[in-house]
C-alpha cells in the first residue's frame, strides 16, 4: 500500500515537472496534471492541498534529489577549493543530466509561488555548502562577500553553463566545463 501511495505522488510530482516545463506555472491545470499522471484530479489532492502546494513539494523534491546527487562523492576531508570546484561540476552535471528540473527551478525561484516554508527548507537542503563555504571564509579563501552574493555569483554562473552546454553550441565538451569551473572559481576566490 505504501509504494502505491508513493508511485501515485510520484507521477504526480513527475506530471507536473514534465508539464510545467513545457507550459509554465499559469498554463498548467490540475486536470492536466491528472491526466498526465493518469490519476484523478482529486488524488492529487490527497497529497497536495493546492497547487501552489503542489509545486512548493515538487521544489522541496527537486532540492532534495539534487543535494543527494551533488554531494554524493563530496568528502570533508579535501581541501575547500577541490571541493568547492567538484560541487560546481556535480551541480552543472545535474542540471545538464536534468534540464527540466533547471526549467523548473529557475521559473520557480523568480516567481511569487515559494513560501516563506519552502524557502527555509531548501535552506536546510543547502547547509552543507554552506558549511564549506563557511570553512573558505574561515580560511580566507573567498572574497569578502555576504553568504547569499556569493551564492548568487555560484548559481547564475552555474545555471549559465548548464544551459549553454545544453544549447549544443559545437565544440562545448567536458574540458570547457571544466575550464567554466575554474573560471567560477576564479570569480569567488580571493
């Protein structure tokens, strides 16, 4: 009972990430989403009280499932440069791996949408490399910055690789992206 309660909020949240994709927030309704998940409408909201629910948990799950994949070979006992540049890999490798999930986020982090919940649990999702990014202050790596600039430096120089590698602009390989990481790097380091 449980999986099939798990496999229904599944294809819900993977119905709604495909369509959102396609269409926009405003330009996919519930019955869509239905469809597209092959449930009834009112299923959805046995697990979702709302739409903006519904597309607050599909974040949350996205967050989720890319923090696992973003640190999934990070260890602390390398040096914060090596790890800070092996987490903007792993992060632009996502996205490049899942570009709708990158649709999505961008469309949802612009948007009125996220609540003030939401916000704090991605927050949450975040604390790792916000504890490495405390340990390069700690050691006077970085520049002098607030937290949240230097994280918007590291996500829009991100978000922009990934999409570029995903536009198939001839001759953008592994050894670019590479050269894009340092680059990153270069930007935010003392």
């Amino acid at each position: 009972m449980k999986e099939e309660i798990l496999d229904k909020r599944s294809a819900v949240l993977k119905a709604t990430l495909e369509l959102i994709s396609e269409q926009g927030f405003h330009g996919t309704p519930m019955s869509q989403i239905a469809q597209r998940a092959n449930i009834g409408v009112g299923t959805i909201y046995r697990y979702f009280s709302s739409k903006e629910d519904l597309i607050n948990g599909l974040y949350i799950d996205i967050k989720t499932r890319m923090t696992r994949y973003v640190f999934r070979d990070y260890s602390e006992n390398i040096s914060v440069s090596v790890g800070l540049k092996q987490l903007l890999s792993n992060v632009i490798h996502y996205f490049i791996e899942n570009p709708m999930e990158l649709s999505f986020i961008e469309q949802y982090e612009n948007s009125p949408l996220i609540t003030d919940a939401t916000r704090e649990m991605s927050m949450h999702a975040a604390e790792p490399l916000k504890a490495l990014f405390k340990r390069a202050m700690e050691q006077n790596i970085l520049k002098e910055l607030p937290f949240d600039m230097l994280g918007a430096l590291f996500s829009g120089a991100v978000i922009s690789l990934a999409k570029l590698y995903l536009s198939g602009t001839a001759g953008f390989d592994e050894i670019y992206l590479n050269a894009g990481v340092d680059a990153i790097w270069d930007m935010i380091k003392r």
